[in-house]
C-alpha cells in the first residue's frame, strides 16, 4: 500500500532533525509501547530470548529483556532514517570496531568478503563504516509497494551503499557473485529462514534452518565469510566485532560443505548476539516449533 511509502517517507524527513538523545529516548518509549500493545510479538521475542539466555533464566529476566529487545528493535527503524541524515564524518566519529584484525585478514584475501550478520542492534552505522573501505553492497529483502523499496535504496546509497535485491532471480545471483571476484564486500542476514527450507543447523542448543545463501556465495565466489554484529551503545555511539574468517573448502563436497560452513556462521552468530541478548531484535519465529 502507497500509504506505508507516505509514512515511512514523512518518518524520515522528521527523525532526521531529532538529537540523538531524543532519538533514543523516543526508541525507548515506543520500543516499551510495541511490547505492551502487540502480545503476539511480546511472546515471540520471550521465547527467543529464553532460547539465547537458557531455561535456569527467570520469568522476570526473559521479560525484561525482551522488553529491551523491542526497544532496541524501535532504535534500528530510528537508525534506518536518522543515520543518513548525518554526514560519513559524524558516523565514523562515533563508530568503533573489535577485532578488526579479522577482517582485514579477510579483505588482504583478495577475494571479496561475505559479511554476514544476526538482526542485531543497529547496522546501519556498520554499513557506513565498510563503505569506506571499498565496494560495498548489501542484499535487501524487496518491500511493497516498489516505491517504498526504492525509498530505502535512495536512503542507502546516500550513505554509500548499494542494494541487491532478495528475488531469488538467477541474474541477481551471478551478479552478486561477480561483485564478490571483483573484491566486493556483501552483506546479508543469515538468522531467518523465512520458507523453512534452508540448512539444518543447531542454534542455541536446538535444530533450525538457516538460508543456505551465504556460504552458496562463498562457494562460488571462493570468498571468506565475516560474521558482524553493530552494538548500539548508551550514548548513541556504536561498537561492532568482527569473527576470525570462514573459508569454503573448495576441494570439498559441495552440498556437505554448504551445512558445515552454515554451522560454523551459527556458531558465530550465537556468540555475537551472547553480546547483548537484548539487541537481538529477533520478533519473528526463528526455530520450526515457534512457525505457523
């Protein structure tokens, strides 16, 4: 409906001028809002939570933090419009990152980088900072109506960043692999399966499917995956960490080496969203018992 594209494009022309201090707190009070108002989300994001935290945690603890979770979730939506507002100065000022010596290992390859991350605090400040560093691309999930869609490429692409859409096409994948040979870095989100055909893998302790696509690139464009997660801090800053690299085993069977390499980005992934349990603004069913 034209009526999302309306809103979301009134959104950002508002949020652009808000300080960051009103920023968050206003994330806080419609994060807090969010989880009162919509119980089926409230639900979802404590029994993901429990997942991450394990069954000794408290009723109390699993509702605290997905309380915080839904905040944090409403400072990523803030993040989307606010941060392109601000100039690449203003964002690497107050951008910081852990092991970076993991992915700068990763880039000397040579081969282009994966860079695979949980929907976790607020990447879009992460987005910013490897668009310093070379080509930078991320895949995005296509929106209705296209204009809205189109909206959120105009805003990425201010702040240095190109979008393949997610469609599934033949033609986007072997562009996305071509962008990879040509020393590209690419971005994606590897927690979800939305269709719950993916690769079977074992996250916090339990099986569930993660899409196959990231270490499929990997393999084809024989390049190492880095998994990140961006930590929005306290005072508005951000802190992001990056994981040694994964390297395809190009003498391996493809098919075995596609589970092993989703394994290992689960592995990772768990122990970068045990950062900060709470800004994983994971609202959706993310293992086959919680799917309709």
């Amino acid at each position: 409906m034209k009526i999302n594209y309306y809103l979301f494009f009134i959104m950002g022309k508002v949020i652009g001028f808000l300080p960051v201090g009103i920023s968050m707190r206003l994330a806080r009070i419609g994060g807090s809002a969010y989880y009162y108002a919509v119980k089926k989300k409230r639900e979802q994001a404590k029994k993901n939570i429990r997942r991450v935290l394990g069954n000794d945690a408290s009723g109390r603890e699993i509702a605290r933090m997905a309380k915080k979770m839904c905040q944090h979730y409403a400072q990523y939506w803030i993040d989307i419009f606010w941060v392109p507002t601000r100039t690449r100065e203003y964002i690497l000022d107050r951008f910081s990152i852990i092991d970076l010596e993991n992915f700068d290992k990763a880039f000397a390859m040579g081969k282009g980088v994966l860079v695979v991350l949980p929907h976790f605090g607020s990447w879009e400040a992460g987005a910013v900072y490897l668009a310093t560093r070379g080509n930078f691309s991320a895949v995005a999930e296509v929106l209705e109506p296209p204009e809205l869609f189109q909206l959120f490429c105009e805003m990425r692409e201010s702040v240095g960043i190109t979008i393949f859409p997610y469609d599934h096409k033949p033609r986007t994948r072997l562009r996305m692999i071509e962008f990879l040979r040509d020393g590209g870095m690419l971005a994606l989100l590897a927690d979800r399966d939305i269709k719950g055909t993916g690769v079977d893998v074992e996250f916090f302790g339990e099986t569930t499917t993660f899409p196959p696509g990231p270490a499929a690139l990997a393999f084809k464009g024989e390049s190492p995956i880095v998994c990140v997660n961006v930590m929005k801090n306290s005072d508005g800053t951000w802190t992001a960490r990056a994981t040694e690299p994964i390297m395809p085993d190009m003498e391996a069977d493809r098919r075995e080496i596609l589970r092993e390499m989703m394994q290992e980005v689960a592995y990772k992934l768990e122990d970068l969203i045990r950062d900060d349990p709470a800004q994983w603004h994971m609202l959706m069913p993310a293992w086959p018992g919680d799917r309709d």
